[in-house]
C-alpha cells in the first residue's frame, strides 16, 4: 500500500511540475510582454498584475488561496497541499526561470500563450491540484444557486473578466484576451480528454441483430440493448446503446449505414466513462 502510494504521488509531481513548466512559458514566453490576459483565476490575476504595483507572482498566490481552502472543504487535503505547492511553483517558475520571449507577432502570442497554459493547467488537474481556481468557486456557487451550473458560472465569470479587460487595458487587448482564452480553453479540453474522449451512441433499427454483431466483432465494443417500442407506430424492437472513442463514431456511424441507411442515430459526448468494455480489445476477444 505504502509503495503504490509513493508511485501515485511521485507521478502526481511529475504532472504538476510539467504543468508549472507549460503554465509559465505560457504566461513570461508569450503573455507577460502584451498587454494580454487568460481567464479565469488566472487572468484576474494577471489583470491585477498589469493594473497595480504587484507583480503576478504574488497575485497568483493571494488570489488563489481562497478557492484552494475551499478545494480543501471539498475535495481534502492531499488536493489542497498539491495545489498550494503548484501555484507556489508557478509562481517560483514565472520569477526564476528565464523564459525567451518566443514571437512579437500578436495573434502568435494569444494562440500559443493560451495553448501554453491550458496545457499546465490540464497537466496539474491531471496530476490532482489545480492552478487556477475558477472552476472550484464555479462549483461552489453553483451548489448554493441551483439554477446555474459550472459552465455558467465559468462563463459569465469570463464575460466580466474580459469586459473590464477591454475597459483597461483597451478594446484590442481584451479581444486577444479572449482568443487566448479559447485556445487555453480548447487545449484544457484535450489534455483532460484526449482523442479517447468518450461518446455515447443510441442506435435504432430493424436490423439492431447484425448491427450489435458488427460492433462487437469489428470494433471489439460493448452494446447494451434495450427493449423498447415507436411511440406512433407502438411496434416493439431493440435499441442498441454503446460508448465509443471521438475516433470510433464513424466507424458505428458507416457499420450502421451499411446494414440499414434509414436507422436512427444519436450520440452526444460524456464527461466520462468507466468499467465495462470502454477500450479497445484485440479482435476475436470475448465479452
């Protein structure tokens, strides 16, 4: 046990040093020398950086500080210690380490500022801290006004974030902002999620029978199979359901239109998926 411990946490470092390493190229190799901002925790304190005589790396730390011992109510103290050493670390990383200014180009440095970032801060949510605390006071306010949820919250956060952006640092500063923080965004995305990010697909169709059999043999998936009838019609048939990887869904989709050209396809994206078969087994395996 102590052993698997050590392992989790040695490689729980290794994410959230990476991250730090990514965060602070994002910020001193392409941000700090525009007049540009991220959102989030992370661009308030940047934005405060830019509009008072202290510099980031002590706004980093005081702003973060609160969502982190909220983090520590919510989610315990092994994620509050690993947050707390992560901003530190970035904060340390943005003061020390010599970061060349990489580009002049303006859409270069909001592009890959936020690829930067978003990659450090999906990194250290990876390795269980955080360097920004949005999404921790998203979810808190979100628990207390039920009719928002975490992507509102995020959202109109943002708005106001870039709208006072705009009002000090100029119109062009705070739509470059935004740009950066759709790339930091995007970048988040695909660093938590991957190409294995997972969709879930409903299937109906008169020929459910081969369809299950292809999905199984072909794509080495599971199919759940429910029983269910039209609601106009009232005529019974199965209806197939299966999770599948972003690069899967049109190998379903050509699987489906092969056998039946007029069946009934829905699939929508998880946030997440586990047990069962929800990856890939060598062809032939048995379910």
């Amino acid at each position: 046990m102590f052993k698997t411990i050590v392992i989790r946490e040695l490689r729980n470092a290794g994410f959230i040093a990476l991250g730090v390493l990514s965060a602070g190229m994002g910020l001193k190799g392409f941000l700090l020398s525009s007049n540009f901002i991220d959102g989030g925790v992370t661009g308030v304190s940047m934005l405060l950086s830019k509009t008072t005589p202290l510099p980031l790396e002590l706004w980093l730390i005081m702003v973060n500080l609160p969502f982190i011992a909220v983090g520590f109510r919510q989610m315990g103290g092994a994620f509050a210690i690993r947050s707390v050493l992560a901003i530190g670390g970035l904060a340390a990383a943005r003061a020390t380490i010599p970061y060349p200014e990489v580009t002049t180009d303006l859409l270069l440095k909001a592009v890959f500022g936020g690829i930067f970032i978003g990659a450090g801060i999906g990194l250290a949510v990876r390795g269980g801290a955080v360097l920004d605390g949005t999404e921790i006071a998203a979810l808190l306010i979100s628990k207390r006004v039920h009719i928002l949820k975490v992507g509102d919250v995020i959202l109109f956060f943002n708005a106001c974030l870039f709208l006072l952006a705009m009002f000090f640092l100029g119109v062009d500063a705070g739509l470059y902002s935004i740009l950066t923080y759709m790339s930091a965004a995007k970048t988040l995305d695909f660093v938590l999620n991957g190409i294995d990010a997972y969709t879930a697909m409903t299937i109906v169709s008169d020929q459910h029978a081969e369809i299950r059999e292809r999905i199984t043999g072909d794509l080495g998936r599971g199919v759940t199979v429910y029983r269910g009838y039209g609601g106009a019609s009232g005529e019974e048939k199965d209806i197939l359901y299966c999770v599948v990887t972003r690069l899967e869904i049109g190998k379903v989709r050509t699987i489906v239109r092969d056998l039946d050209p007029s069946a009934f396809i829905i699939f929508h994206p998880l946030s997440g998926a586990e047990g069962g078969i929800v990856t890939p087994r060598p062809h032939g395996q048995s379910s």
